[in-house]
C-alpha cells in the first residue's frame, strides 16, 4: 500500500550490487513529473549501501494517499515512522530528513491550505528537536515527547517507540499531544 518492496537483488547503473551477508533490503518506488524513482534501504548498519536514492530530497512521500479530508496533517521523517503514524492519523506524510530544505515550499504551502493543523513529528533528539523548533516558527505544531518517554537514546522516533513500547505508547504520545 505504501509502495515498499522487499528487494532480493540490487542493481546501480545495470551492475549488481552483492549482498554476500543476506541483509534485508527494501526499495520504496514512486512517480515524480513522470519519472519513477526509488529509494532503497537496508536496516542493517553495516550494510555499506544502506541508502541508494533517486528522489529528490524535497520530494515527500505519502502525498499520493493524504486523506484531504482529514482535520490536520502529520509530518513525519521517514516511511517506517509515516506507517506507524497512520495507524492512528488519518493524513500524514514523511519529509527525507529533518531540514527546512526537505519541506519545499509548494508542500508546505499544499498542507496549510489543505488542513486548519499540520503537526510536525520529527525524531526527538537535538537535531529534531531543533529542526520542529525552526518548522514551528513556520505555523508547523511540533509533537514533542523524548524527555517525557526516555533518557535512552536508542529511541529517538516512532517506529523505535513502537517497537520498544508498542503501539499504546505512539497512541499515548499523540494524545499527550492533543493530536488525537
């Protein structure tokens, strides 16, 4: 539904890319001014191609399937996050990274006319602490929760606080929120 595949082979510009350690791969496809694009990701931190991308860092994902109906929107930092996010709201999307230049200025502006709310849900460590400080200066409201949650610094978004806690304590964070 989210348009990620779990890949067996990788291929950079037609040569194959081996994976003699049988790490788990996976490409996220999408279309871009008629273009198809891929991002390709491995969790495993010692694969040495952990990210091969084609999308342009401004391009969101998850815009194809935003519920314009919904009362707010959510933005969030990566796919593995915007999965765990839409289990409880019902338009979010995921930026490439948490920086102002990942947000381009035609999404922010489709979000704000789209939806009364747009709540940003970056990691909570410093850097996205910092970077929903700067996106709360552009009208985004910022979901905030690590010093809350956790002094451990292993978890630092929502996919780690599902897997760590499980989906009670994302449903929790939002709610703590005013989000749902």
């Amino acid at each position: 539904r989210e348009g990620v595949y779990p890949i067996k082979e990788l291929f950079l510009n037609e040569k194959p890319i081996f994976n003699p350690n049988n790490f788990p791969r996976y490409a996220l496809t999408l279309q871009h001014k008629g273009e198809m694009l891929t991002k390709v990701y491995s969790p495993n931190p010692e694969d040495k191609f952990k990210w091969i991308n084609s999308i342009p860092l401004n391009v969101p994902f998850g815009t194809k399937n935003l519920n314009k109906d919904a009362p707010y929107s959510v933005t969030t930092k990566s796919v593995k996050d915007m999965i765990i996010l839409k289990k409880f709201c019902p338009a979010v999307i995921a930026s490439q990274n948490e920086s102002r230049s990942a947000m381009s200025q035609n999404t922010m502006d489709n979000l704000f006319r789209l939806y009364p709310n747009n709540y940003i849900a970056w990691d909570v460590d410093d850097v996205g602490n910092d970077a929903m400080d700067v996106m709360e200066e552009l009208d985004f409201i910022p979901i905030r929760w690590y010093e809350k949650y956790y002094e451990d610094k292993s978890v630092k978004d929502y996919s780690d606080l599902a897997k760590e806690e499980g989906l009670q304590a994302v449903e929790q964070v939002l709610k703590d929120n005013g989000v749902i």
